[in-house]
C-alpha cells in the first residue's frame, strides 16, 4: 500500500493534514486503497509501526474489551458497600425470558447488558477501556460484541471495527 502514511508517500498526505471524509475518499480512490488500508498507513505514520503490530496491540485492546464485559457479567455481590451488582441478574432474566422476549429486541438488550456490565467493572476500578471516555466506556465495547456475536465476526475483524472506529472519532473530533 502507497497510501498516506506508507514509507513510499509523499509526505504532505500526512493524516494529520486531512480535514475530511471527502478527501480521504479522494485518496483512497487515488492510490486504489480500502479506508482500513488508508487507516493502517496512517498508524503506521503516526506511530512507526508496521500494520501486524498495529493489529496486534488492537486485538489486545478488544481482548481487553471482551473480558470486562464477560467479568461484569460474571461478579456477582457489590461494588462497594453502599453499591450493589445487577448486571448478572440482568443477564439472566434475558436469558430465561428470551423465547418470549419482545422489549427493544434481543441485540439492544444485550447491548444494554453489556455496557452496563463494562459500567459496573468500571466501578470496581477494574481494567476496562475507556472508549471514548470513561463516562460512556461499556457502549463501544457494547455495541462491538453484539455485533460480533450477530455476525460471528473474529477477533482480527473486532480488532479492525476499532480501528476503523478510532480513526473516524478522532477526524469527526477535528473537524467539529
């Protein structure tokens, strides 16, 4: 790939200089490329790194991601003493009224569940990622692993949903 942030490119199709969709689109139909290849090159740039590494430390991000949804389903009890755990009892009552289940559909439920679950691991001061802040840190999570259950996506591909994911906040936080 001869895209913005590959050693073969020309140094002003830095991503830092994109201040759109539209000109990535642009480049992207130039140099024949996918945005996740754009996305590769431009971590690449900004991180000197090549594109296995890239992917790999974001495959650790979304394990990481995984485990404080499945842990916060999992703990049971409180948080602290004035704070109590639901997101397993949540998760059960789903679960035992499934068949049956009509409220929101099944994927936004379990979203739900989810993030609450990320919620509760976040105030346990359990390691959670906080995307995109700490505030809001089970949705991305949330949102990723319904999909992937959906979809029966593989972690390389949740990995690259993140990068994508990622690289889109941080171009829509530029330009607003």
């Amino acid at each position: 790939v001869s895209g913005p942030g590959s050693r073969d490119s020309d140094p002003s199709n830095n991503v830092d200089q994109v201040d759109s969709f539209s000109e990535i689109q642009t480049i992207c139909k130039e140099e024949e490329i996918d945005l996740l290849d754009y996305v590769y090159s431009s971590e690449g740039l900004i991180h000197s790194i090549p594109k296995e590494q890239t992917l790999d430390r974001m495959i650790q991000t979304w394990r990481i991601m995984e485990a404080s949804i499945t842990n916060g389903i999992n703990n049971k009890g409180s948080i602290s003493p004035s704070i109590n755990r639901y997101a397993n009892q949540y998760q059960q009552n789903f679960e035992a009224q499934l068949p049956d289940f009509q409220f929101l559909g099944r994927e936004n439920t379990e979203a739900s569940i989810f993030a609450f679950a990320v919620s509760e691991e976040s105030l346990g001061n359990q390691l959670v990622i906080t995307a995109p802040v700490c505030e809001t840190s089970g949705i991305v999570a949330a949102v990723l692993k319904t999909l992937q259950k959906k979809y029966l996506c593989n972690e390389s591909q949740m990995a690259e949903a993140l990068l994508i994911g990622g690289f889109v906040g941080s171009i829509l936080e530029k330009t607003s």
